[in-house]
C-alpha cells in the first residue's frame, strides 16, 4: 500500500499554528515521522492561502524537502500557490492534488502537472455536484479526466484518479459505490490510470472513538477492490496492521482472518456473512457491524456499535 | 436488471483493441449500459456473452399499454421494488367496472362521470384510466358497444372466449383493450383472439407455479404482451401475492414474472373495503386496478395518492419559472416573488387566485425547493431574485414598483432593496393563507 502521509493538513490547529510562527521544526518532525512511518509520499495541504501563497507555498515545500526524499503531494486548490510549490521542488517527482472535471480546473491544473512533470490526482468530481453512483464517477473518469490527461501528455499511470470517499454520516449511499468504482476504473485506461483515496473523509463527522474501525474496515474492503495508494495517517497502527495482515496473508489471529476473508470477499464481489465472524470476540463484531453500515444494510447511527 | 458497466466490461473480450472506436473496452461498457451505443459495435463479443447481454438488457418488468383513440394506459418497466430506490415509472391505471347485465342507461349513468372526471393537482391533471367490462350473464357485445357510445377510453374486457369475440367486434381494430383471463382450461383459444387482435392478455391463478406455467404456455405461442392476475381477494393475499411476483421479477430476473399486474378491488363488494385494497394495489405493484364504485371524493385520494408515489423522490415537481399573471393583474398591482417549488406556487397561487386579487407572480428558479430550503440552499437570495426579476422583465410591466417577499425570508428585504433600488421592498406574511388579508390592506 502506497500511503501518501496526510499529517501536515492546514485543517488541524498544530499545522495552523506552526504555520503561523513558521515554525519549521514542527513541519520536519511531522514529515520524517511520517516517513519513517512508511508514507511513501508526504501530502502538504496549505488550504488556499488566498493572500500569502507565494511566500507560504515555497516555505513549507523547502522545508520539509530539506528532511525526507519522498514525492511531496501539494495539495490545494489555489493554483498559484501550487505552482510556486512546485518551482521549488528540486528532489522525488512531485504529485498534484488536485484537478477535477469541473471546466475551469480541468484546463488549468493538468497543464501544470505538465509543466513540472509531475503526477497528477483528479478526483472525480463535476461542477453539478458529486455523482452517487459508482457508473457515475466511472464515467466522469472516462469523458472527462482520462481524455484531457492524455491530449496534455500525461501518462496514464501519472493520472490517479481519486474516486472520492464520503462520509458514512450522511452520505451512506456512496458508500459501496465507491467500493464498485475503485473496482472498475482500473479498467478505465490500458495501462490502467492509479487510484487513490482519502480514506479518512468516510468517517467525517463520526464521533472521534469510532472512526478508526470505520476506516479499517473501509479499507480492507477497498483494497479487495484492488487500492493500492491512499492519503491516510501513517502513523495509525491499526491501520498498518490490517495493511499487513492483508499484505502478507497473515491468518494466524482470529481478527487477521476475518481482515483477509473481508479483503478476498470484496475482491470475489461477494460479501462477509454472519458464518465468517466469531460473534463472542467483540473485536470481529465491529469489524461485521461496520462493513453492514459501510456496505449500506444498516442504516448509520452514531452508536450503531452499540446496536 | 440492467447490468451496471463493470458487470457489461465482465461479458466484453477486455483487449482493448479499440476497433469499437473506444480507447477501452470499459470506455465502450459504460456506454452500452447507458444505452448509447450498440453492441453490434464489438466485432468479438462471444456468442454466449451476446446472448446473456441481451438477456440482461430486456427490462425485468415487460412494458406494455392498453390503447384506444389516442387514450393509452401504460404499465410495466418497473426497475426497483422501493420508491426511494429510484422511483417507479408506470402510474397505474383505475377502472371502473360495469357489467353487462346492467342495462344501457345504467352502463352510460356509470361511465359518463367516470370519463368526465378530471382534477388539477399541482399542475397535473388527474384523470381514470379507463373502463372494464365485466360478463354476468347479459349481451357483452351490447355493453361494449354502450360503454364506447359514452366515452373513448382505454378498456379491459373480462369474460369467456366467445364473449369477447362479441365484445371486441364493437371496437376499432386500432384499439388494444387488456382481455381478461386466460386460465388453465381456456388458454389456447384466449392466446389465439389475443394475437388476433394483438391485445395484451391477462393470465389468471391463485398459485403461482400454475401462473408461471401459464405463463411460458403461452409464451410459447409467441404471445408478448401479458398480465399477471392473481386471483387472491383478501388483503393479505394480494398483498403477497403482488410482492411476491414483482420480487421474482426484479430480486432474481426471473423473466416468467416479469409482466404488469392487474387487481380487482371492486371484487370485495363494501366501497370502504374497496377503496383500502384499490390503496395497497397502488403502493404494491398493481397496474390496472378494477373498481365497482367511483365516487370523486375517493378517486380524488387514490389519485393524489398514485400522483404522490409515482414521482421521483428526488426531483420535486417544479414550475416553470418566470412571471405569472394571477386574475389579470393591471400596471399598478404588485409583484409577490416566491420560488418554483410546486407545492410552494400553488400555495401561494391558489390563495390569492380564489380570493380574486390581481397580482404579478415572480416565480423564481430555485430548483424546485420551498422557501426555506431555497433561502438556505443559498438557491434563492437577492441576487437571484434582482436577475430573474429582470430576466423576465418584471419592470416593464408595472408602473408602480412593488414586490412582496414571502415572510419567511424578511431577511432578504435589506439586500434585495440594494439589488433593485427602483422598487419598494415589502415583507408579506410567513404563511399563504394570511395572503388575502394582508393584500386587501395593501391594495
Ligand atoms: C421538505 C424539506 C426539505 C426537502 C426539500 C423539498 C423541497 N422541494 O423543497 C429536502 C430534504 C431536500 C430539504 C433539504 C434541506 N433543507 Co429542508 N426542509 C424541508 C421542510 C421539512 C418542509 C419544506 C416545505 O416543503 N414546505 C412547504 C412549502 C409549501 O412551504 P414554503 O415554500 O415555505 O411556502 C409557504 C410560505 O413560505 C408561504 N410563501 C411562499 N411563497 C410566498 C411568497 C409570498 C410573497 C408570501 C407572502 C408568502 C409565501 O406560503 C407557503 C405556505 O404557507 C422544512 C421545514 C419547514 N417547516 O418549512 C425544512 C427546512 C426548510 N430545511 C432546512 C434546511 C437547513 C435544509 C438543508 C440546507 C439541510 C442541509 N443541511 O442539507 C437542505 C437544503 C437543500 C439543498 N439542496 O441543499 C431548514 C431551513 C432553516 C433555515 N431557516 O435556514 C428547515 C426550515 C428545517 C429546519 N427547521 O431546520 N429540506
Ligand atoms: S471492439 Fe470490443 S474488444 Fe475491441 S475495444 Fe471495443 S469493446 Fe473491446
């Protein structure tokens, strides 16, 4: 799994605040944390920074560039701060996150990646909103994101479709769908484009105790779907651990079965039965209890463990 | 059940050859399951992949329609079992019954206010489907003939093979009535006048492996165009009998199934009984329902009842926007602005229009949201008010220059004055029927 570290995210009050003080220690430690972690990638996102974007882009860039070698993911939908953060890069080829099919983005975001010949995430996303169906966000790849990266000369794999995740808390239905179209845009070009998620967005607004299950399971399903490349914590060691357990076939435990059989089910487009859990070991009840309110049979609630 | 595009991409060779003139085989899937282009296009579809692909693509519930003089009740092409899934296509149609031992006179008493019956509801015009015929010992050709002097209406003849031969000879070859039953003794002459006439046929059981072998009976006989009767007449069992049929069809493909239902509510005698079973039918996947009494005031409820779940559930019935002349305003009456929900317009439209007061209706675009969830959408603020005032052209057709914002929204008065600084900003009730008494103030 090619984890994309997702820590230095503007949203949080710590990166905020070492932002800004500069407080560039704060922005090493956390990308060689990450790194040593296992992210593979290092994601910087500033937000917007509508007024200071030419000096606040380039800074954090240099700085956590001077700490790790990995790709740096500049993430942000101010294309100017996103340039200046690429005119800097001097070490791994950078990746762009993010274009989408809206008009505007999608003329000026893949001639970028271009540009500085960098990868490129497009998520799957129209001016209309965000389409529920998995042929929805398919398609949206097909007509929109797939041609334009291939008449400004990207290669196919340096296009990674992001098929975007939704929270279970409020946008169920997408759910499964986005399961169904990691499955099918691997198919969508020869050679197949990448795929990546953010894995977190599915528990948004999900009280803070039981969003890591949700991711968990979440992800095992998606890499049956075949996922290979997310943006997630790196340093959640539960996650890894499924990671592994999934990786490496590693069946000796009781949960690192149900792991396994949640990941091959999914990719057998068949789904986990009440036969395949130990129902006395709470730990396998949450893992059955989130795949049915991730796949949609349970209707969502807050407590829905606790049912 | 229509197969999504990766189920369609499974059945395609996966080469990539591009000869479709799609970069991909999936580019070309998720265009045959949007049904936008042929199959034909792929040269290497197999054999066996062509055939389930067709297979797939038939619609689970067959379409079909009765017809008459331009009348036509549509039923089938069902995709869900749950409204919410995606919404149901084919409203059903309500008949009602006479029979032909009623004399003439009864039959036209009957018919007349049934074929005249239409009511406005949001903007739809609510109408019956149609008529049946039903034999009990009288001149079925007779009562044919009486119902078609009163009304062109779609039909459904029930009765035996003989009589609807008399039945269908007063009728226009064009006409395609529902004929009604075949069953296990009659079936080969039933199918027989059905193609003659090319009429849909209803098959009758109380048992449904009896219905399915009907079924593939007369499928055999190359008959397209079925109806399922099941003949249960209480609550329970028509209920279960309905639900069971439309899972079969639509849960497991399972094509000998996969037809429209009929029901007779009339069957159970009492009207209050009736009207509760003609109600199921509608919420459970009955197409023609066939009633012995009409009433308008119980018509009205089954109708509005089929208008409410034969919608789509997330598209809201809208209105046109744009400016709506309400008891013919004059350039000095005022411009009342509210959104193009339909439930809101007409709220707001019946109200003043019953109460004879001439107002401009600014009907803006909002999606078709309410009030409130327009304003909190942000699909219906001063911005968007000021540009479809002068969209339409609000200005030129007064002289004096009022609009009224519907009380919910008073909060909108301060900006849309900026936006339109020749007009005067009023703040109107929050509810329509409080309207009348505060424009009879105001005029
Ligand atoms: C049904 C409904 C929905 C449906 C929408 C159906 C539709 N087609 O509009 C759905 C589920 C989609 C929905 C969504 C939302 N909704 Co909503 N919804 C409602 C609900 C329950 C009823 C609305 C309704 O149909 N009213 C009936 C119509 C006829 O009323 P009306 O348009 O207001 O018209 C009346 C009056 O305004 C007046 N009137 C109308 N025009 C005029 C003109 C003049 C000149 C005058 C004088 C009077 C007048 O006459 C009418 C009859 O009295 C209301 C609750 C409520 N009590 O209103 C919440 C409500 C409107 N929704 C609300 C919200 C917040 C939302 C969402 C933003 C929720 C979200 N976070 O996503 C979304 C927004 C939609 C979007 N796309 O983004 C809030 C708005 C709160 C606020 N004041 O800001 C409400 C009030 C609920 C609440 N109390 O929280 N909603
Ligand atoms: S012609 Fe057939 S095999 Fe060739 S790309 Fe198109 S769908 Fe695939």
């Amino acid at each position: 799994m090619y984890i994309i570290g997702e820590n230095i995210h503007i949203i949080s009050p710590s990166v905020k605040k070492a932002l800004a003080e500069k407080d560039a220690e704060f922005f090493k430690k956390s990308a060689i944390q990450q790194v040593e972690a296992g992210a593979k990638a290092i994601d910087l996102n500033l937000g917007r920074q509508k007024h200071d974007w030419a000096e606040v882009f380039p800074w954090v860039t240099k700085t956590v560039q001077e700490v790790v070698d990995v790709p740096l993911c500049i993430d942000s939908t101010n294309v100017d701060g996103i340039e200046a953060a690429l005119k800097v890069i001097n070490k791994a080829r950078p990746i762009v996150n993010s274009t989408s099919a809206e008009a505007e983005r999608l003329e000026q975001v893949p001639l970028l990646a271009k540009k500085y010949d960098a990868q490129l995430v497009a998520l799957t996303l129209k001016k209309e909103g965000i389409p529920v169906s998995a042929d929805e966000r398919v398609n949206i790849a097909l007509e929109y994101l797939i041609p334009r990266a291939m008449e400004v000369g990207i290669e196919l794999p340096d296009l990674i479709i992001d098929p975007l995740a939704l929270t279970v808390s409020g946008c169920q239905e997408f759910c499964p769908e986005l399961i169904e179209a990691v499955r099918t845009i691997k198919f969508a070009g020869d050679p197949p484009p990448g795929i990546s998620v953010g894995l977190s967005n599915v528990s948004n607004a999900v009280p803070e105790e039981t969003r890591p299950i949700l991711n968990r399971v979440y992800l095992a399903m998606l890499m049956g779907a075949g996922l290979e490349m997310m943006i997630a914590d790196p340093l959640d060691e539960k996650l890894n651990e499924v990671i592994r357990f999934i990786e490496e076939r590693d069946e000796s435990s009781g949960l690192g079965r149900l792991y396994v059989k949640l990941h091959d089910k999914t990719e057998a487009m068949e789904e986990i039965t009440k036969d395949d859990i130990d129902e006395n070991d709470p730990e396998q009840m949450a893992v059955w209890k989130s795949a049915q309110v991730l796949l949609n049979k349970v209707i969502y609630a807050d407590s829905f463990l606790e049912q | 059940m229509a197969l999504t595009g990766i189920q369609i991409y499974k059945l395609l060779p996966q080469t990539n050859c591009k000869e479709c003139d799609f970069p991909t085989c999936l580019a070309f899937a998720m265009k045959l399951a949007a049904k936008q282009v042929e199959l034909a296009k792929c040269p290497y579809v197999s054999e066996e992949s062509a055939a389930q692909l067709a297979e797939a693509s038939a619609p689970p519930v067959r379409p079909l329609s009765i017809k008459s003089n331009g009348y036509e009740v549509k039923a089938g092409n069902e995709i869900v079992l749950f409204r919410h899934n995606k919404k149901f296509f084919s409203p059903p149609g309500l008949f009602i019954r006479v029979y032909d031992d009623q004399s003439a006179e009864e039959i036209k008493t009957k018919v007349k206010p049934v074929a005249d019956y239409v009511v406005d509801y949001v903007g739809m015009d609510l109408t019956m489907g149609g008529i049946a015929v039903q034999s009990r010992g009288g001149d079925f050709g007779a009562a044919v003939a009486s119902v078609r002097e009163t009304t062109k209406l779609p039909l459904i003849l029930v009765g035996s093979v003989e009589e609807l031969k008399k039945g269908l000879e007063k009728l226009a070859d064009t006409e395609t009535p529902l004929l009604c039953s075949a069953n296990s003794g009659n079936w080969e002459q039933m199918a027989d006048l059905a193609k003659e006439h090319n009429a849909p046929l209803a098959v009758e059981s109380n048992n449904i492996d009896e219905m399915v072998d009907l079924v593939e009976k007369l499928e055999g006989k190359d008959l397209k165009d079925l109806v399922l009767s099941p003949t249960q007449r209480s609550l329970l069992g028509t209920l279960t009998a309905n639900t069971t049929i439309r899972r079969m069809a639509l849960k497991e493909n399972f094509s000998a199934l996969g037809f429209p239902i009929i029901n007779f509510p009339g069957d159970v005698g009492d009207p209050v009984r009736e009207v509760t079973q003609a109600m199921q039918a509608i919420g459970k996947y009955g197409s023609f329902i066939v009633l012995d009494h009409f009433d308008p005031a119980t018509a009205y409820s089954l109708l509005v009842l089929r208008a409410n779940i034969y919608t789509d559930p997330q598209e809201p019935i809208q209105v046109t926007p744009g400016i709506y002349e309400i008891n013919n305003p004059g350039p000095e009456d005022p411009f009342l602005v509210t959104t193009n929900f339909s439930i809101t317009y007409f709220s707001v439209a019946n109200e003043v229009e019953s109460m004879g007061l001439p107002v401009w209706l600014l009907v803006t675009d909002s999606e078709g949201m309410s009030v409130l969830t327009a304003w909190a959408a942000g699909k219906f603020d001063a911005e968007i008010i000021a540009k479809d005032a002068k969209r339409f052209n609000a200005a030129d057709k007064v002289t004096k220059h009022r609009i009224v914002l519907p009380g919910h929204t008073a909060v909108l008065s301060g900006e849309l004055e900026e936006e339109l600084p020749d007009w005067e900003v009023k703040v109107g009730p929050k509810e329509a029927v409080d309207l009348p008494a505060y424009l009879k103030e105001f005029l």
